[in-house]
C-alpha cells in the first residue's frame, strides 16, 4: 500500500517537473520569440545595451530551464533491480578487523570490535537517542483470566510517558498461558492496534494517530478494524504451545509519518536535532526497551526470555532493539528487507535512497549520505546481525517478496557468522541458499517461504520450533 502511495508521489512530481520544464521552454521560445518579433530585435543578438521585454523573457526562461534540470535528474521513478546479474560485485566491511585495521583474535576484542560497529549504526544509520529525562508509570487496565476460551490470562497495561506537561501513553496488550510464570514472550508490535491482532471483543482501541485506509478516514481507530490483522498473530496458538505474546500498537511510541520529529516520544525530549538524530526506528526501538522495563516489573513473566519480534519495517526494528538491548533473549525479523537483515551493497529490490526517499523519518540525516552509494557505507546489514551474538537471531524471508531482498536477508546470516563462531556459538549451517520451507538452524536461523511480504502461521511455527529448543520447552 505504501509502496503505491509512493510510487504515485514520484510520478505526481515528475508530472509537475514536466510541466516545469516545458513552461521553461515555452517562456524561452514562445514568449521570447513573440516578444522579439513585436518589438524587431533579433532573437540570437538582442540588443544588451537596452533592458528590453524580451531580454527578461529570455533570463525568466534560462533561470527556470536551469532550476528544472537538477529535479529533472534526480526525480527519476525509482525503478528496483530484480536481476541477481545486475547486482554489483560488492567488498563488506570486515566484522572481524577494528576500523585501524587491527584484526580481531577473541572475544574480549569482540566487544571493542562491537563498540565500534555499534557506534557507527548509532551515527549514519539509525540514529543516536538522547538522554530520557522523564518519568514512566505503568497501570494495569484490565485483566481476564480466561481469555481465549479460557486457555489464556489476558492483561492489558497502560504505561505513560511524561515529562513535564508533555504525556504520551502506551497500551500493552498481554496474553500469557495459564499458570506458567516461565513462559517464554513474543514482544512485538503491531501495525495498526492492539485491537486488530485479536477477534477478542474486550481489547481497547488505540486513542493515538492511525493511519487511515478503507475503513478509517478521521486517523481514529474503529470497531471494523477489530480482528483485521488476526491471521498474523496466531495467538491462539501461540499460547497452546505454552508461549506469551506481548503486544504494543507502534504509532501508540511514535506515529509514522514525517512530521519534524514533533509527535509521539520524541517530543518529550528536549534535544537539538542535528544530522546524527534518532529516527523513528530508533523511537520505536526505545520503546521496546521501556515495555522490557515494565515486563521486568511483571510477576507474570519471566524477563529473561522475552524474544523481539517483528515484521518489515517493524522487523527493522526488532533488529536495532535486539542490538540495542541486551536483555531481549532472542531476535526475530520478518521480511525486514533495507536497512533491516537485507545487505544494502546489493542494491536489490529498496535500496537506500529509496527508503530515505519514501520514509524520510526512519533513519539519521546522515543516511542519506549513502542515497545511490551503498558502497561507501561504513557498515553493512550483516554487522547488525553480528551486534545481536551470541543471542539467537531468526531471520525469515518470503519467495515472492523480492522488495525486500531474500537473498540478501539469507547473505547477511551467512556473513554474520564468523562472529557466532569467535563467539563459541554456531552460526548459520550452511552458505547455499536453502530450498523453500527448509529453515537453516543454528544459532543463526533463515527460512525461505512460499508467498508474499506477510506473517504467517508457517513463520510463528518455525520461531517457535526455534525457541522451544533455545529454552529447552517441551515440543
Ligand atoms: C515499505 C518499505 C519497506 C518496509 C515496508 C513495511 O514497503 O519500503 O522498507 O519494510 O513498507 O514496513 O511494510
């Protein structure tokens, strides 16, 4: 959908450059030539001595035939590469040498090594987050102790934000399996309100920005939203196989539209922007670090193993979360694509101008100094795999999702796995790329899906295949 949205943007603009340039050339040959005629002076040698009519059409012209070029050159329709022999030969960053050129031996270097990286992700890609200098309160909603037909506890907990004046609340939506206070929780957002990941009448709407579409026109959250997004939270399920889900609508920590940075979390903090300013993936991952706060306050859970999840873009952010928080025990990104496990010197499918393009909010300002020029990118995605070891990190990709790159979401586990092993841990078992329906497991874990950009029922399966097995769960 945002894709089309897009899509439609750049070729609204090009129109009007269109329209820009040919009024250029029409003031210069028209107007020019017209008012050379009615005045006689010879179009190829006015007469500079005099300020005449036509001398002005004629600068009027050049300047804006001038001012059109550079929006000529650079608003091109982005058009993706889907040909795997168009991609470019590429050298990454070595995960395993300092920035000085030292290698790195053992683990100790490892975590300098990782400072490093860390910092560079910080600074040209996501975004660095300022001091919090509020407070948090976290109030339980609502409760029910036979949610889902009576298999589940279900909580619902609001946390507020506030510093000064300024609030902003967020929801948590809880399902936990009935007596088991060790039972591992999917932390993951949601896109559109807690509301639509379940048919359950009694989960609140989001108060907070929503975006509209078929059923909302006002950015309010309705009653015919409620169940929409079920099939990508089968928590039914996920909670039969003695799993908790965790749940937060994202635009509840920061609504997703470029707006300077004003709404959501950001604006209860006082900071300056500059060039190395958080984006919202950094705010939505900020969140996630507070939702752990409260879920390490909640007698209900076990907080050492809480797995970070998520889809797409929120998958990118499930992968800066995981590398920003040491306390989430397990990562999960699904079809997350640029700027998330995909590498970006492959230039295949969203590239990095285009996603800066599109969603100028997400990242730093310094991003998009790499807009056309991954190659000279400090760091690649594989690194961003590399900061979440030796935690398990589960990337998943979909066959027909070639936006967000399969093969360079399967690449950077591959490549990310030489950490995993200096680590003591094992990385992904394999560098050819599987069949579909065969995950990859190791401490590193892909599969490949049938179908499209989506969270499926065969996806929750395998990260909790997964999972079950990193916290030794029955099967
Ligand atoms: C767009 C965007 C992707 C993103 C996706 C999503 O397609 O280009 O980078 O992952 O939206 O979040 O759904």
């Amino acid at each position: 959908m945002l894709n089309k949205v897009a899509d439609q943007f750049c070729k609204l603009t090009q129109y009007l450059i269109k329209l820009f340039h040919w009024s250029a050339i029409f003031f210069y040959f028209v107007v020019f030539k017209f008012n050379s005629k009615t005045i006689g002076i010879h179009p190829i040698k006015p007469n500079f001595d005099i300020q005449s009519n036509s001398q002005t059409m004629q600068k009027l012209g050049c300047i804006l035939f001038f001012l059109a070029l550079p929006w000529i050159s650079i608003a091109q329709p982005f058009v993706a590469n889907y040909d795997e022999a168009k991609v470019p030969v590429f050298t990454l960053p070595d995960l395993l040498v300092f920035n000085d050129g030292t290698p790195v031996a053992n683990k100790k270097d490892w975590d300098k090594r990782r400072s490093e990286i860390y910092s560079i992700f910080e600074k040209e890609v996501f975004g660095v987050i300022p001091e919090w200098k509020g407070h948090v309160k976290s109030t339980l909603v609502s409760e029910k102790a036979d949610a889902l037909d009576g298999i589940a506890k279900r909580k619902e907990v609001r946390i507020d934000f506030m510093n000064g004046e300024r609030k902003v609340s967020v929801m948590v939506l809880i399902y936990l399996p009935l007596n088991s206070k060790n039972a591992p929780v999917f932390l993951s957002y949601n896109f559109n309100g807690n509301h639509t990941t379940t048919l359950e009448p009694g989960v609140l709407l989001p108060d907070s920005w929503v975006s509209n579409n078929k059923e909302i026109t006002d950015n309010h959250a309705n009653e015919k939203g409620r169940g929409s997004a079920a099939s990508r939270w089968p928590i039914k399920e996920i909670v039969s196989r003695g799993f908790g889900v965790a749940t937060v609508y994202y635009g509840d920590v920061d609504p997703d539209f470029d707006d300077g940075f004003k709404n959501g979390i950001q604006q209860l903090f006082d900071a300056k922007r500059d060039s190395t300013s958080w984006g919202s993936i950094a705010a939505w991952s900020w969140g996630l670090s507070r939702i752990m706060d409260y879920l390490e306050t909640d007698k209900d859970i076990n907080a050492k193993r809480v797995i970070m999840m998520g889809h797409s873009r929120l998958g990118k952010t499930a992968l800066w979360a995981g590398a920003s928080d040491l306390r989430f025990a397990m990562t999960v990104s699904n079809n997350s694509g640029c700027g998330g496990a995909a590498i970006s010197r492959r230039k295949f499918g969203e590239t990095v101008g285009r996603i800066n393009t599109a969603f100028p909010h997400w990242f730093c300002d310094n991003y998009k100094k790499y807009n056309l020029k991954e190659e000279i990118m400090p760091v690649d995605q594989h690194e961003l795999l590399a900061l979440i070891a030796p935690r398990p990190v589960y990337v998943a990709s979909a066959a027909e999702d070639l936006w967000s790159d399969p093969r360079g979401e399967f690449l950077s586990c591959v490549f990310a796995s030489p950490v995993y092993e200096l680590l003591g841990m094992k990385g992904l078992p394999s560098n050819v790329m599987p069949e579909l329906n065969t995950p990859l497991i190791g401490t590193i874990a892909y599969h490949i899906r049938p179908g499209k950009h989506d969270v499926m029922l065969y996806d929750w399966q395998r990260y909790m295949d997964f999972a079950a097995d990193y916290f030794k769960l029955k099967k």
